[in-house]
C-alpha cells in the first residue's frame, strides 16, 4: 500500500508555524515523510517519542500520530504540563523541520542524498532522558536524540538539528577520530552543516545558501541566558575556543578545537575587509595582510562538503584539512581560481600554511 504524504501544520518553538509532510494513514496522521529518503528503519523520515528512556540507553520508541493534521502549540515542554503540548508535539515539529530542511539543503545545494550520500532515511527520537541539555547523533541507529533541556530550552533548533546530522555524515564517510585535531574538524564539520541550514532554511529553500542568512551562532535560539553554544565568526568570543590554529590546539576538547575552521569557513563565506568594526572583521585575522573577498556560502559548503566527505580520512589534520580543501576549489572552480585564492587565505588568516 502506497504511503500518502500530505502537508501538515506544525506549530514549532523557534519557526513559527511551519509546512511539514506527514503520512495520512487511514484516518490517522503519522510524523513521517516518506518523500525524503528511503528504506532505513522507518521507510522515510520519521519522529518518534523516546519518552524519556535513558541517553544512556535510548529507545526510538514510536512514531508520533495524529488524528489531525495540525501539530504542537510552540511552546517549551514541561514535564506533566497539562496543555496541548503535553503530549510533546512540539519537539516533534522542531524536529521534523530541521530534518526536512538539513536533508533539502545537503540535497539541493551539494546535491548529497540523507547522511550516507545514498539516500537512506534516518530519524529523529526527542524527549530523550529528563531536563536533558544535549543531543546528540547515535552511530548505532545511526539517528539522532534530543533533549528536553534544562539550562537550555528544547535542543531542537536548526542549526543543532543540522549540526547532529552532520555528525551523520561524518559517519558515513571520513570518519574523523573525535579526538585531537581530527575530533576539531569533526566538530567543525557538524557545526558547519548546521549554519548551513540555517542559511538555506531561511532563505525558504530555494536551493540557494543565501550570504549571511545565518547568525554564524551555533545555538542561539535555545539559549536561556542569551549566549550561544559557539561563535564561528570569532570562536574565543566563549572564553575557550580557539581562534588560530597552533601546535596545542589538538589537545583540547573538540568543541573548542574546532574553532579555527569555523573562523575559516567563516572568512572563506564572508570575506575580512569589510570597514565594519565589529569582531566579524580583519581587525582579528591572525595574519595581515590578508584581507580576503569571500566566495559566499553555496561556493564555500560546496567546496568543504567536497573535500571533508572524499578526500578527508579518519586522522586528517589541520594542514591536511587546508590541502585538501585547495585541491576540491581547485577541482570545483579551477587551478589558481579566486576561489582556490580565498581558501588559501582564509587557512592563511588561522595560521595554517601563507
Ligand atoms: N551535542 C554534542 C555534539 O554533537 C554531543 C557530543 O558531545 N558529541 O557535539
Ligand atoms: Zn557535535
């Protein structure tokens, strides 16, 4: 029997309301979009409700269903509220459009199918554990949990949403050691992919990145006291993070090891001479004079996602990383192209290679 999608309503916490493809089955509504990826554990992309089993042993339990098609109320779940939301559709629709859109973004802008490249659904599992302030991406169901958060509201927002799925892709493909500097390029990766959403999500999925129409803050939305998760336009702006490469970068924690790419990525998307005096700009590149025009987002994910899923191994390194990278623009845009240039001066302005 062939599964109907249909478009539904979801009332999300950090989008509004927003268009989400479900399955009507007989009379019953079910989260998954059986038009995005095939075969995988649920035949499509799906949400389930952990309901609170352990993030140490977490079980995908059951796919959310509906007797309508409109979803969630958009507020933050508290456990044993008595509102709509009670029964915890809202995680379920932050969910479903962060994945419809971080599928959509891989697929339209790189032209890269689910996690594996080869079109095979996944899901997302939310109200994992209680007050829980992480999510995460499991290699063995190779799916994705969220928390409920705590200190942090739902941790359900794109660019987080993007980011655990970027870890999927990693997965998949390099499998970058999530230790030393390959653990930060790892992390970089996963935070790339997010911003990257995040872009493509508001610019209305046209297929085009828009320059910009991210925040290059990983995490803001579910911030309660205001501070993101990282900053990739200037990563020490969180008081550990790294914003240039050295020789000790590779033994600290990844998510601050990953710094110096995000800030890469950021001059290679953004460019550094702009007269603006905020901390976006050339007055923090680690070498001058470099100020550098950058090449947008579509050009530079494109050049990234090319280099970090077929040319990166599992110990690829900082100096690897760059040489990589060079060859990818030089494969995508041409020998000594300008594109080639400004990802040798975005490496240049973290201190990886002239
Ligand atoms: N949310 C974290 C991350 O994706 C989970 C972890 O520590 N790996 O980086
Ligand atoms: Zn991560």
């Amino acid at each position: 029997q062939a599964l109907q999608t249909v478009v539904g309503t979801g009332n999300s916490q950090y989008n509004g309301q927003v268009p989400i493809n479900t399955t009507l089955s007989g009379s019953t509504y079910k989260m998954l979009d059986a038009s995005r990826g095939v075969g995988g554990t649920f035949g499509g992309m799906a949400i389930t409700n952990a309901n609170h089993s352990p993030e140490s042993n977490p079980q995908a339990g059951s796919i959310y269903t509906n007797s309508t098609n409109v979803w969630g109320d958009g507020q933050q779940y508290i456990s044993g509220g008595s509102t709509t939301n009670a029964n915890g559709q809202t995680a379920a629709v932050n969910a479903l459009w962060g994945l419809m859109n971080t599928y959509d973004t891989m697929k339209n802008v790189i032209g890269w199918q689910s996690l594996d490249g080869q079109n095979t659904a996944t899901y997302i599992a939310v109200h994992v554990d209680n007050n829980y302030d992480n999510a995460f991406f499991d290699p063995n169901c190779k799916c994705m949990y969220i928390g409920d958060g705590s200190s942090f509201y739902s941790l359900g927002s794109i660019d987080v949403i993007g980011h655990e799925m970027g870890h999927g892709v990693v997965d998949a493909t390099s499998n970058l050691t999530y230790s030393g500097e390959s653990g930060g390029l790892n992390e970089s990766f996963a935070d790339i992919n997010g911003e990257m959403v995040e872009a493509y999500a508001r610019n209305g999925g046209t297929g085009t990145v828009i320059p910009a129409g991210n925040d290059w803050m990983m995490g803001k939305e579910i911030a309660k006291n205001g501070q993101p998760l990282r900053w990739m336009y200037k990563p020490s702006k969180d008081g550990a993070s790294k914003d240039a490469w050295s020789s000790t970068l590779g033994s600290i924690n990844v998510h601050y090891s990953s710094g110096p790419n995000n800030r890469a990525f950021y001059f290679l998307s953004q460019g550094s001479n702009s007269t603006s005096s905020s901390d976006y700009y050339s007055q923090y590149l680690t070498k001058q004079p470099l100020a550098m025009t950058g090449i947008g987002n579509d050009k530079a994910y494109r050049i990234w996602f090319k280099a970090a899923t077929t040319k990166f191994t599992a110990s690829t390194n900082y100096a690897t990383a760059r040489t990589k990278m060079i060859e990818a623009a030089n494969e995508l845009y041409g020998v000594g192209s300008k594109e080639s240039i400004a990802v040798q001066r975005a490496y240049a302005a973290i201190n990886v290679g002239a």
